[in-house]
C-alpha cells in the first residue's frame, strides 16, 4: 500500500477563510465548519473533540457575534472526534442536530460504534484507537434525520450526499455553484494514523482514517461518487483544506487507485464489513491480532517465564 498520493494539491491558507461563506477550525487535530447562506443564516458542521466547547463558542463570537445562534448544527458523522461538543452546543443554543439515518443509533443510546481496529494504518493514533470513545450518546430529543431528498436544512444552496464506509451513515456537503466539498473522514488530506503527519499537516491525499473505517468497499465507492462531483475545493475532517487545479486529478487517481494507495492488505474489516442497521450493530467480523502483537505478546511471556524460571532456581 503507498502512503501518500503522488499528486499534491496547494494548499489554502488559513483555515479560517477557505471559501465565500465558508469558515473551518481545527480542534488539535479534527476539523469543523461554519457555513453561511447568503441570507446571513449559517450551520455548524461537526463540533470537533471533547472539551472544546469554548474555543468553538470564542471562534464563533469571533466570527459572527456575541450572540450568534447557527439554525443547526449538521454531522457528518457521530465518531467522538466531530461531536465532542455537540451535547453543549446544541444545549446552549438551542438548536436542532441533523444526520443520517444510519447514525442514530450511535447519536440516541442505542448502540456503540463498531470497535476500530488497531492493526490497520499505523502509526500511533492508530495504536490508541482501542482506547477512543465508541458511544453511544443520546441526543434523541433535539435530533433529526437530514431531508431524504438531499436538501441541508438552512443551507438552500448545499446539499448533502451519502458516502458511507468510513461509518455506516457517514455525509458529506457539497456546493454546486463554486464546487466546495466538506468531505468529513471519507478522505483525508492527511495522513491521520500518524502522529508526525498531523502535527506538520503536510497535505497530501489519504483515504478515510483506516483505524476507524467499518467498510471498506462502501469508503471506496464513496471516494468515487466524490470525485464523480469534480470539486475546486475540498476540505475534509482532517488534514488542511486544498484547492486548484491539481485536487481534482489527486482526488481522482484516489478514486481510480484506492485498493493500491487507502485499502490496508488486510485487517479486521477489508474484507468483511461491520453489518449495522438503523438500531446499530448487527453482526462483527472476529478481530484480526497484528503480527506486531503476537511479537509483543511472545516477548512479554518469554520474560514471565525467564523471570518464574530464575525466581525457582533462587528458591
């Protein structure tokens, strides 16, 4: 598998401006966005890590306001990263929250995520995934299933397309009239698993984060119905935004690659996926233990023994 796209993309900078009406923040290492209609509306999209409620709510008076209220608050999905604020947001402002069908059961109680799988991507996010938050939350009561019909609720000129895989009612948004693409975790611009990669945010293209994907032909058709949509811009739940000539061939070649450069060779869900329905967790493929597990598990018990062995021989 290669690790990185062999077509870059330049960069926008800042985050903070990436388009007209369109504004992101990074919460240490997750993006989200404020989106705004020309009728002075707008919409938040995800709410980034736990604990960052108050960073999100100064950016936001930075932004729009003291007193600025969003219609909605829209997810992409409801993975710990892009809702650890929701809960309080959503509260404080007194606004309804939308998403896909296939996310409620993650968003109402009623079920975890499927478990990630540590033996897929690398690095050392990859290695803590067991240890991320899985769900479920319950936001039943202000929660609401975005418009079968592709509309985005306070965002006339938007709309929202289905691009599961990543999680089982995983959306991205995209605007037609300058084709900008909010991609959520479908792609990255890079390398998430990495530690080093998010802390220098050297963009590049990536597939979804690998330690969290459930399916892995779904993410694949994803990128594909994505840059079937041939964007100017896209940014994504991870990793700087891009623009320019270049995104659109990368976005491509990731399409057309995506078994060679996103699909790990194997792992717990390349190939059998997480079956989930609208009450969640259906049926699991058996975890997969890394080679890298069974040396670290052999070392361990190789000292144990060594360790009882001389213990018996001073005794």
């Amino acid at each position: 598998m290669l690790d990185v796209m062999p077509m870059p993309a330049r960069t926008i900078q800042p985050l903070d401006h990436l388009a007209s009406g369109v504004a992101g923040l990074r919460t240490v290492m997750v993006n989200l966005f404020a989106i705004s209609s020309p009728n002075g509306s707008w919409a938040l999209i995800d709410t980034g890590l736990p604990l960052s409620s108050n960073r999100i709510l100064h950016w936001i008076e930075r932004h729009k306001g003291a007193d600025a209220r969003p219609t909605c608050i829209l997810l992409t999905h409801g993975h710990f990263d892009h809702t650890g604020a929701l809960e309080s947001l959503a509260e404080r402002w007194d606004v309804p929250v939308y998403a896909h069908a296939l996310e409620m059961p993650y968003l109402t109680g009623k079920s975890k995520y499927p478990p990630p799988d540590p033996t897929v991507g690398g690095g050392a996010f990859t290695l803590l995934a067991p240890l991320y938050p899985r769900g479920p939350i319950d936001i039943h009561r202000r929660l609401r299933e975005l418009p079968a019909d592709g509309a985005v609720p306070g965002l006339d000129d938007w709309r929202w397309i289905a691009t599961p895989g990543h999680s089982p009612g995983h959306v991205s948004f995209f605007r037609e009239s300058d084709r900008v693409l909010i991609a959520g975790d479908a792609f990255t611009t890079t390398k998430q698993e990495s530690v080093l990669a998010v802390m220098t945010q050297r963009p590049e293209l990536h597939g979804p984060p690998a330690y969290y994907t459930v399916d892995w032909d779904a993410a694949k058709l994803s990128v594909g119905r994505l840059a079937g949509l041939q964007p100017n811009v896209i940014a994504c739940g991870h990793g700087l935004p891009m623009d320019g000539p270049e995104v659109q061939s990368a976005l491509d070649y990731l399409a057309e690659h995506f078994d060679l450069v996103a699909r790990p060779a194997q792992g717990r869900y390349v190939r059998n996926p997480a079956i989930t329905d609208e009450n969640g967790i259906v049926q699991l493929p058996p975890p997969v233990v890394s080679p890298a597990f069974k040396i670290a598990l052999g070392v361990a018990l190789a000292g144990g023994l060594a360790y009882a062995f001389a213990h018996r021989r001073r005794s």
